[in-house]
C-alpha cells in the first residue's frame, strides 16, 4: 500500500512540498491528499493589489496552477476543505467533518491577518488582502458599494499597495497609521520619504492616528472609520495591520511554537521533536542569519523555497533551508522601496552596538537621461565594520540594488570590503560608483572614526 502524505494549505509552501515529493515519488509509492479552505491553489498573493489597480488584467494571472493542474499530477486537491483536528497519536486529521490518515504531515496553513477587538470590524465591506479570496471580496465590495472613498488602516507593505490600487481606481483614499510615518519596517527618516511620495500621489496620509472603531450602518456595511483623530468616512476599509502565523490548528495538536510565534522546525522543514511532521511558510519561524535568533517574516519567497526543501525530503532526498537576512521590497506609487538585514530598532534590540550611514545618488550617471534620485542607509557593526543591515528608497531601479546588500550580509561581508565589489557600470544603469557602494564606503569611514 502506498504511503500517504497529508498536505494541509494549498498555497506557495504546501503545493510547493507536494510537488517536489511527486518528482521524487511515483502515485503507487506515495499518494498525496492536499486541503485548501479557499478556492484557489498556487497563487500569487502579492498580486493582489495590482490586480485590484486594474495594472494586471485577469485574475487568473495571478494562478500559477489550478487545482485541476495538480490532480493531473497525482496530486489529489481538495478545496472548500478546511481541517479542524490533528490527532498526532492516530495520525490523522479531520477535514470537513471527515477523518483522514496520514503517514507523513505537511502543515502549511500561512498567516492570519492581525484583527484588533474592534466595534464593526467584521462588518460588511472591511477586507484584509491575504488570500485571493480576500482580493475576489475586495472586489466584489467596490462593485456592490459603487465605492467613491476608502480607508486603508495600516501604512505596511499591503497598506500602501492597496492604498495605491484604490487611488488608480478613482477612489479617494485615507491612509490612517498610527506610528509617525507610514513603512514602520524602514527606519523613521527613510519611512518619511514614503509618506511624502504617497502625498504626493493624492493619498490622504494621516500619521500617529489610533483607530478606535468602524461604524456601521443599518445593513452591516461600513460607513465611517472611528479615531482619536475624528472621523473618516468610507464606502470600503481595508485591512494592513500585518499578519502573524496560523498555529492554533498546530498548537491545539501539541505541536511547539516558538517565541516568535511560528511551527518550531529544523533545517530540513521538520517540526521540532515530531518524525514524518513537516511545516513550511508563513506559519513557521526560521533562523536571522543576522541576529542568529528565530524569527517568523510572511513571504511567498521562503515560503516556496522551505516548501521545496520540505518536498524533497519527503520524497526521499536531501535539503536544508538556511535561514534568511529579512530582504522585502515593494512599490509605492512611483516609489521603490527596499530593506534588508537590521533597522536601527533592530539591531539595538539584538544588543549590537552600531554605525549608520545615509547618502543620495542616482540610478544611473547623472548626466543620462531620465537620471532619478535614491536615497540608500547602510548599518554597520562599531568595531568590526559587519554589514547589518540597509535600506534603499528611490525611483525606478532602485529597489533590486538591495539585492547586492543582501548578498553582503549573507556572506558576513564588511562594508570595507563591500566598497571593492566588481559591480556592472554604464551609463545607463549606474553612476561609475554604484550608489550601494557610495553607501558602503561611507559607513566604512563612520566605522574608522
């Protein structure tokens, strides 16, 4: 008899797990059975916003493959199924009602968005954007509402894409966040860059605002955002208050979780303590290369890669996964926007003592064509001269140079040796001393005082 594998969420980890285990294992040797509570299957969340913006036309650009593409496979999905039980001891679970056997275990359930106990906020017309099921909501509200203004709660990643996508649909948009600038992932002077774009771009931009509650009307639909600031009226409200793992199926079966709140694993995307028990995407924690502590940061990126290290263990090989140094980036507007390794709260909270340096140049020689500006901040360990960290803010080309002070952290680099990288330079692509490297040498000089 054929062993069976259980694969409980049908996104980017869990899909990604099952299908590497299906290269490595034939139909008769290892059958496989995925729940999805949604559905859709193995698509791209981070879309989203664009979609709903009108910039990507179809939502079905957005699957990478259907649930019908999988069973073609051999891979047996099953959607509108949502598992409330894991009985370790039986190896089972419960899905819709119906018992299931496992001999191995892929949990795979992502984030959930972060909801504050506030008055209306499960009413009609109030969305958070996690899964395309969300973004199918969000649409479906514009419609229903003939929507004219919106309120984004939250001024993260999400917060400002959707703030953008409902700007380019016509809508008039308030932005409400309660720090003192929108992207609390960059440091204050960087985020007061974002804010001043998104002004720019006729978002309402309302910093060190505190939500209180949303008022309802007569139907359930949302009429007003409620504030210690006043009152914001909106035919729709979205949801960017972040997201945090979704463990409690996890938990309830005595699985550990670890201090940032994810599935605990080992290298090999195993759960802690727990043979033929697998875990991958948002609802894990995994090693900061930088801090060398656990951390748990939602994206599709370590989602796919955890889940086909996972999958290849499955079916019988050999894989790690080795942590990551926390780069993301995003676009607001005519913005880029990008962050690796450590902001400054960061690294004083893991208790290294730091240098930053902050400079502007351009994306390409200034003397080019279409020359736009770019502010990049490196961080830097006080004695040793270690990378921790950098952010980058500017126009178009800017965000994707964050990649070169990836890299450098993964590999522990100085930013004395950074200043000698053999970068690509012409004219159009970047001044003869590329602006990461301008960055990297003055923190080198801030380490050398």
């Amino acid at each position: 008899m054929a062993e069976r594998l259980i694969v409980v969420g049908a996104d980017a980890a869990g899909m990604s797990a099952a299908s590497q285990a299906r290269r490595r294992r034939d139909h008769r040797d290892l059958s496989i059975l995925a729940f999805e509570r949604g559905v859709h299957t193995s698509y791209s969340a981070c879309g989203i916003p664009y979609w709903i913006g009108g910039l990507i036309e179809e939502q079905d650009d957005l699957v990478a493959r259907t649930p019908e593409q999988h069973r073609e496979r051999a891979i047996d999905v099953r959607t509108g199924h949502t598992v409330t039980n894991i009985d370790l001891d039986k190896r089972t679970v419960t899905a819709n009602g119906e018992s299931h056997h496992f001999d191995q275990l892929m949990i795979a359930t992502g984030g959930e968005p972060v909801l504050p106990d506030w008055s209306g906020i499960h009413g009609k017309g109030v969305h958070g954007v996690q899964t395309l099921d969300d973004g199918d909501a969000v649409s479906a509200s514009l419609v229903a509402r003939k929507a004219e203004r919106a309120v984004v709660i939250g001024g993260g990643y999400i917060g400002v894409e959707m703030a953008e996508a409902l700007i380019r649909k016509g809508l008039h948009v308030t932005l409400l966040e309660k720090s003192a600038q929108p992207m609390t992932t960059l440091d204050p002077d960087m985020g007061e860059l974002v804010g001043a774009m998104l002004e720019k771009f006729k978002i309402d931009v309302r910093t060190g605002v505190t939500v209180q509650g949303i008022d309802l009307d007569d139907d359930g639909w949302v009429r007003k955002v409620l504030t210690d600031a006043g009152e914001f009226a909106a035919d729709i409200v979205v949801l960017g208050l972040g997201t945090r793992p979704r463990v409690q199926l996890a938990r309830d079966a005595g699985l550990p979780i670890g201090p940032s709140g994810g599935l605990v694993t080992d290298r090999r995307m195993r759960v802690a303590g727990h043979e033929g028990i697998w875990a991958a995407g948002d609802c894990v924690e995994v090693l900061h290369r930088v801090t060398d502590q656990p951390t748990a940061i939602p994206l599709g990126t370590h989602a796919n890669k955890q889940g086909r290290v996972a999958g290849i263990n499955i079916g019988g090989g050999y894989a790690t996964f080795p942590g990551v140094v926390g780069t993301a980036v995003t676009k607001a507007c005519d913005l880029e926007i990008a962050r690796t390794g450590l902001q400054e709260k960061e690294a004083e909270k893991a208790g290294f003592a730091y240098v930053t340096a902050k400079i502007e140049s351009h994306n390409v020689a200034g003397y080019y064509p279409g020359a736009e500006t770019m502010t990049v901040k490196v961080l830097a360990e006080k004695g040793t001269g270690r990378l921790l960290g950098g952010q980058i803010v500017g126009g178009d080309g800017a965000a994707k140079r964050i990649d070169v002070l990836a890299v450098a952290l993964w590999n522990e680099m100085t930013v004395d040796e950074m200043t000698g990288l053999d970068l690509g330079y012409a004219p159009p692509f970047s001044p003869v001393w590329d602006p990461v490297l301008v960055a990297a040498r003055a923190a080198s000089d801030a380490v050398r005082k």
